[in-house]
C-alpha cells in the first residue's frame, strides 16, 4: 500500500458550479496497527523505488527559478554522506541551542512576539498518534512561551480534504496546513509565498532535497516548507535472496529480480514477485513502476499530451504478464486490496513487494527477526533505467488569509527548523524521513540499515508527470486518472481478461486523451 503522502492522496477538484468539491478514494494501507492510507489528490504522485547518487558537497544554492523537469534517475549505487550545515538564516524566528536526545527532547523554541494571537493549524496525521500529540504540545508550548496560543489539531486522513474543502468555501482556512498536494492549493489561490523561508532553510543541514522543489514551485515562487519525504522502496527478503545468490543483496535489475524469484517461488506457500494485481490505488502503482523502468512515460516533455501507448509500456505489460504466467505472482494478488501487498510480506509468503514503509513500520512493532532480513532499497532497472516515482512530500504551509501571517510563517519554520525537524521524524519512528540532506548521517537513520538507500531514493525522485513538471493542470489530469484506476484497469485487462498488451494500451490511452481534454491540454 502507498501511503495518503504523495502519490494518491484524496483529489480536490472544482465542480461545474464552481463550488470545491472533493472525490476521495481511501485505501486502508497496511493490514497492520498504525497502518498509513493510500490515496492521492490533484497534485497526484507517483510511486516507487529509486537510485542513489551523492549528496552535495556543501549548501547548496537558493533556488531562483522554477524547476521545469525532474531530474534523470541514475542506476543504483551506493549512497554517500551528505554535506556539513551552513550558517543558520537570518529569518524571523531565530533559532536557540541544540536539542536533546530524541526520547527525552523538547523541540528548540525559537522567538516570535504574537501579542496574544491565537494561530490553527492542521496536520495530517502520522499514524504514530504518541508522536502527533507530541508535535502538537510542542507547538502548543511555543505558542505559549510567545505569548501567543497555537491550537494544533491532527485532522483524520480520510476527511481532511473535505473539511479543508468546507474551510475554503467558508473563508475559514486555518493559519498553516500540512499538505502535499502544494501545487493544486496554490491553484486555488489561498496560499502564501514561503520562498524566502524556504532559501534561508535551503542553507542549512546540507539544504533540501532538491527532488522536492518542482512540487512546491510555481513561477519561481515557493509555497511550502518540506517535512518529510516517503518514497517507495522495493522490499526485499535477503535471506530468501542469499539462498538463490549467496548474497545479501537487492536486484538491482528487473530481469535480475525474475531470476531470483524463479529460483525462490514455490507456490502455493511462497512466491518471488508479490506484485498487487488489483484494481487499486497499489495496482496502479505497481504497474506504473515497472512501466517508469521499461521507458513507458505517462506524458510528453511538454506535459501537453498522454503517451500510454508506447514500446515501454507494451514492454512492461508484457514483463509483468510472463511474471503471472510462470506463477511468479500470488494468484489472488488480482483481487488485493491496498493491504494485500503488505500482508503477503509481513505474513512471509512472498520476497519482493514495492511499497512505502508502512511495512517497516509495522516489522518494527511486530517481527524483529523479519525486519533484519529485510532490505529497502531502490526500484531495480528495467530497460529504461531506475526511476524513484515517489518524489514529494509533505509540507508546511501557510494560508494568505491568517490574521496572523507572519505568526503563522514564524510557527512552520519552528517546525521545520532542521534539528526540530529530526526530532518529530524520530518521533514518527520512520514514517517520515527528513528533507534535509544532512539529517541522513544522525545517530537514528544510521544504526536503521534499512533506510541506507533514502537519501538516493529522494535524490533521484521524479513525479508522475516525469519527464514533464508537475504542473497543476496536468497533476489534475493525471490524478483523475489515477482515481480512475486507469493503469489498473489496463494491467487487468492483460492479466484477468487475456487482452493483447498493444490493445490495452490503446484503450488506456484514450481514456487517458478523455481526461487530458477535459483540462485543456492536449
């Protein structure tokens, strides 16, 4: 399962009568307590695994124009250490000394006089609710040492876009909200321009992972404060693997992963590929990944027109049909659910699935042993190369509305400053991995070997609209499309229905060409 973050969250879209109305396909994501959703929104993402490349060798440069492509994934490779901070930016809130230790820390409190103004803001929540009550009494804390007051309230996933909806049309937007969808809400014109919040922290811990500015920028402007990143990973069993390879090591290639899974599959108990088949927000993404790896792009570089019905896509559908045929794949994998995935790994009965790390979350609660042989590492290279799908993040920011802007902006950079921002990631215990590159090298992510390929699976991040920007009208596009389980729909028809793949992809595409018409493009 994917989780609520990125790729498909919960699409906002604008009725006909111009009132915001809000379609949500909520996908439970985990078949585990504490599980994270699946959805994603019209600034709809990709997901899945990547390819590590070296961070930076100092700070990097503020941005100052609009990013207009994401950048090409390289093959994988093993990550590097990011670089050294730089001197903290000269913003309003200034920041005080270092933390604690994570398990005893408070956040850093930073100065900001609110003369007794009270801010709101909404979060998201974590699905690790200790540690969004903590966030929210640090928050609370700071308002109060500014004398202010800061209500921080955890907004249930599956109805925040409808209450954020209802917020809009009643001019009641809260003061910050986390989002992920940055791009669609600055189309709707409540936001604030955060780009020189964004420069000033872009100096600092090594600076942001540059794969998140193209969601975040629009005309060399920037709306949002990264938080976390959660890209896709391929989960691999590297004691299965070592048995067929004597290595304890990923596939770094897709035909490389078919082998291994001939060797390991022994069906009915045990198979090598434990790919979500369904028609689900996963069984898009699975599909969509090996499509990214085989050169089968969604859109043209202009953004402009669909480009379903290619050699990449035909190339991926057929991969993923021979991996049926030869029993590779778990026979109800059809008829998964956003769980399915998770609980065929968690319950053992597979070696490889991609996914977020709602599975690494529940291995650490449930089955340490597991979690030991259980490697997170980047999509492995189809004919194409390796592409990270799951660029984006959630973000911090700020309504153009507040009362209180600049107590509003002085409170996201509170929680975004980067040693503040590590503890809340500590917190939420690796559902959220930090922005800032140098974060990577902290004590925490570290000693967790599971997360030594993050920093190049961030890096090499591209979105759903690759090679295009994710531009807003054509996030829109692309999300009603991922709502409509277009991709699914075309793998099933290959996989359940016994179509040609040239005549699925054909009918993708014009459902596809449908979708791009109705937003004006194409």
């Amino acid at each position: 399962m994917h989780p609520i973050t990125r790729r498909r969250l919960l699409k906002g879209v604008l009725g006909a009568s111009g009132t915001l109305a809000v379609v949500s396909l909520v996908a439970a994501c985990g078949g585990a307590p504490a599980a994270t959703p699946t959805t994603a929104p019209a600034a709809a993402q990709p997901t899945s695994a990547p390819a590590p490349t070296s961070a930076p060798a100092a700070a990097t440069a503020a941005p100052t124009a609009q990013a207009t492509t994401a950048a090409q994934p390289t093959t994988a490779a093993q990550p590097t250490t990011a670089a050294a901070a730089t001197a903290a930016p000269t913003t309003q809130a200034s920041t005080a000394t270092a933390p604690l230790p994570a398990s005893t820390a408070s956040l850093t409190m930073t100065k900001f006089t609110l003369n007794n103004a009270k801010l709101l803001a909404w979060a998201w929540q974590s699905f690790t609710p200790d540690a969004d009550k903590w966030i929210a009494d640090q928050a609370a804390a700071w308002g109060k040492a500014n004398g202010g007051t800061v209500e921080y309230d955890v907004v249930q996933n599956s109805v925040f876009p409808q209450k954020l909806a209802a917020a809009i049309e009643a001019k009641t937007v809260p003061d910050v909200i986390m989002l992920s969808s940055v791009l669609y809400y600055q189309g709707l014109n409540i936001l604030t321009d955060l780009t020189e919040q964004y420069n000033a922290f872009d100096k600092l811990a090594g600076g942001y992972y540059k794969s998140l500015l193209p969601g975040i920028q629009v005309d060399g402007k920037i709306y949002g404060l990264p938080i976390e990143t959660g890209p896709s990973p391929l989960f691999t069993r590297l004691d299965v693997v070592q048995q067929a390879t004597g290595k304890r090591e990923p596939p770094k290639t897709l035909d490389d992963m078919e082998n291994i899974a001939k060797q390991v599959n022994k069906p009915p108990g045990f198979y090598g590929i434990g790919w979500t088949l369904g028609r689900t927000p996963d069984g898009n993404g699975n599909t969509l990944d090996v499509m990214l790896a085989d050169g089968g792009f969604l859109v043209t570089k202009d953004g402009t027109k669909p480009t379903i019905m290619s050699d990449g896509t035909i190339a991926a559908l057929t991969r993923i049909k021979r991996w049926w045929d030869e029993k590779l794949v778990p026979p109800d994998s059809t008829s998964w659910d956003d769980t399915g995935n998770n609980n065929a790994y968690q319950s053992k009965r597979v070696c490889f699935v991609d996914n977020p790390a709602s599975i690494y979350g529940w291995l650490v609660s449930n089955d340490q042993q597991l979690l030991a042989n259980t490697s997170m590492a980047p999509m492995p290279s189809g004919k194409a190369g390796s592409f990270a799908s799951g660029a984006g993040g959630w973000c911090w920011t700020v309504s153009n509305a507040s009362k209180t802007r600049d107590g509003a902006i002085a409170l996201a950079q509170f929680l975004d400053q980067p040693d503040n921002l590590e503890i809340e990631c500590e917190r939420v215990g690796g559902r959220w991995f930090p922005p800032y590159q140098d974060l990577a090298n902290k004590p925490f992510w570290k000693s967790r070997p599971q997360f030594v390929y993050y920093p190049q699976l961030i890096t090499n991040a591209v979105y759903e609209s690759y090679p295009a920007a994710p531009a807003p009208n054509l996030m829109a596009a692309l999300g009603e499309a991922d709502t409509g389980l277009v991709i699914a729909d075309m793998m099933q028809a290959v996989i359940v229905n016994g179509a040609d793949p040239q005549k699925a992809a054909s009918d993708a595409q014009a459902k596809y060409e449908a979708i791009f018409k109705k937003h004006n493009l194409g």
